[in-house]
C-alpha cells in the first residue's frame, strides 16, 4: 500500500477554552469539542465527539469538509 498524507489547506488556529469569539468573522469556520458557544454572525460551527476516538475519525473528513467550503482564518 502506498503511503499517503493529508496536508489541509485551510489554515487553522487553536484558541483557549473561554477565548473572546467576537473577533471572528465571516467565513470562519470554529470547531469545538461538544457543543458549540454562540458565534458571531457568519462564522459557521462544527462540533466534534468528545469521546477522543469517535473525534479522531471525524476529523479528517471535518478538514476536507472545511478546505472544500474554502473557509478562512
């Protein structure tokens, strides 16, 4: 089997339990684990499982999800 690798174009940034969201904006895409905080208008929210494994396998469609909606930082 060949080797292969998934490198995300859409750039990512981690943010703090608790950060201020309100300097998001449109077109962001914010994904936590579990339920979602209220976001700004514009940014769309995607929940990951918190169960670690379950997460794990939803996160690499959730990246192409995110690369084919051409989100942004």
């Amino acid at each position: 089997m060949a080797a292969r690798h998934y490198a995300p174009s859409t750039p990512l940034r981690l943010l703090a339990k608790g950060s201020d969201l309100s300097s998001l904006t449109p077109g962001t895409a914010y994904v936590a684990f579990g339920s979602l905080p209220p976001l700004p208008p514009g940014v769309r929210g995607l929940s990951l499982p918190l169960d670690p494994e379950a997460a794990g396998a939803r996160l690499y469609a959730l990246l192409h999800d995110l690369d084919a909606a051409d989100c942004t930082l």
